[in-house]
C-alpha cells in the first residue's frame, strides 16, 4: 500500500510539474505595444502566433499618424528563468504619412516603405494569460524617404491564449 500511494504521489508530483511547463509557453497572444520613438511602426497592437516552439511571426497596426502596417519574423532562444527567453529577427512595414505642401496647403498621403530588425527580451507568466516583451526594432525607411530610426525602443503587454 505505501508503494501505491507514494507511487501515485511521484505521478500526481510529475503531472504538476508538466503543467506548469506547458502553461509558460502560449500560441497567440494579442496585445498593446507602446513606443517612445518617431519610427514608423511604433504604438500599435501586436499580435503574435508561434509558428512552432521556437519561431513567431509578429503583425503590428499602427494607428493614427502615420498609419502603418508591419511584420516580422522572430527567433526565440529560452534563457534559464522560467518563462523567459530572448529573440531575434527582421521584417518589414508599409506606412502611410500625411504631408503638406506648403506652397498650395493640400493634404497628401505617401506611402512609406522600409525594414525593420528586432531584439528583446519575452516573458510568460506563469499563473495568468499575460506575457510582456521589451524589445529594439530599429528601423530603415527606404521608399519615399531614406531615413533611419534606431531609438525604437518598446515595451508590450499582450493577452495570451492557446497552446
């Protein structure tokens, strides 16, 4: 009988530990990303699905001006906290700014187009949908205007779901 019961102790013990493996790693997530800088893509809502255990595409819309749309492809490498990992990866974005001609006062819409890369840090809570990114994406406009933004510092907040 004391086989049995610290038999199903060690079972009961190791189910535990595999669920809480599997709840700091999610699926998608969707959220909020809030950005400092003057870069194309930079307050916007993020949503992001993993492709598989390592790799995540990211879709960010940027609302107001400029209004743009970016994505990005990311590597995610685990780091010894649990729930932590790092990442890396590149993609690209198309924005749309409003300019003034000042000699006749009208109202264009140009279309901006560039790369972007990105490095940060991603972090899963364990006990609660919530995962939390601080990340670099520098960015390089190069249609329309050649121009480069390399203080894109944000930081993201995103619910999380699926596994």
């Amino acid at each position: 009988m004391k086989k049995i019961i610290v038999a199903l102790l060690v079972v009961c013990t190791a189910g535990l530990f595999h669920t809480a493996s599997a709840q700091q790693s999610y699926k998608t997530a969707l959220g909020v990303r809030l950005s400092s800088s003057n870069a194309m893509v930079s307050n916007a809502v993020s949503l992001k699905h993993f492709i598989n255990d390592k790799m995540a595409v990211e879709g960010l819309l940027s609302f107001g001006d400029p209004l743009a749309l970016g994505a990005l492809l990311e590597l995610h490498q685990p780091l010894s906290a649990q729930g932590l990992s790092w990442f890396y990866g590149g993609g690209a974005y198309l924005a749309f700014l409003k300019t003034v001609n000042t000699n006749t006062q009208k109202t264009s819409t140009d279309p901006n187009f560039g790369a972007q890369g990105v490095i940060g840090l991603d972090y899963k809570f364990n006990n609660i949908p919530l995962n939390i990114s601080l990340d670099w994406k520098p960015e390089l406009n190069i249609v329309n205007d050649i121009n480069f933004e390399p203080a894109a510092i944000g930081f993201t907040a995103r619910f999380t779901f699926g596994k």
